[in-house]
C-alpha cells in the first residue's frame, strides 16, 4: 500500500510551517544584518510611542477602564460561582447513586 495522497489542509499546513521556518531563520540572520538594524530600532521606537500612547488614553480614560476592570472581576467571580455550583451538583449525584 501506498502513501496516501496529501488532503488540502494537511498541505497548507505544511507549507505555512516552511514559511514560518524560514520567516524565524530570516529574523535570526537579521538581527545582525546592518540593513535590518534601522528598522528593528525604528520597530522599538514605534513601540515605546504606542505604550507610552496608550497609557496616556488609559489615564484620560480611567473611569471606563475602572468599570471594566469591575465587570471582569465581577464577571470571574460569577463564573467561579458556576463552577463552584455544577460542581457541587456533581458530587451530591455520584453520592446518591
């Protein structure tokens, strides 16, 4: 018996982790290429631009971030609360049976 042809999927996957390999292997050799080294510092600017940015929106914005760091918490303990419950209704079952 023969090897089984390849499906789309399972092709697609094997060329997308090629690409990734050689996307990694690119980066690697880049980061000590003089051409890319601009680049990367420019990349590293642009990123302290954007947190520094963004955390100036986080504080002109506090209260809404405030509401909904209480709508996550709020929201967690809800789900622990499920949890909590389902779980209990479980082993009052495997008890009674």
């Amino acid at each position: 018996m023969g090897r089984r042809p390849e499906g789309k999927a399972e092709h697609l996957f094997k060329n997308l982790g090629k690409k990734i390999d050689e996307l990694i292997s690119d980066i690697k050799k880049g980061t000590d290429d003089p051409r890319f080294k601009d680049r990367f510092e420019e990349l590293k600017r642009n990123g302290e631009k954007l947190k520094t940015e963004f955390n100036s929106f986080k504080d002109d914005h506090h209260e809404i971030f405030d509401d909904i760091d209480k709508s996550f918490e709020k929201a967690g303990e809800e789900i622990r609360k499920a949890f909590s419950e389902t779980f209990r209704k479980g082993s009052k079952n495997k008890k009674e049976a």
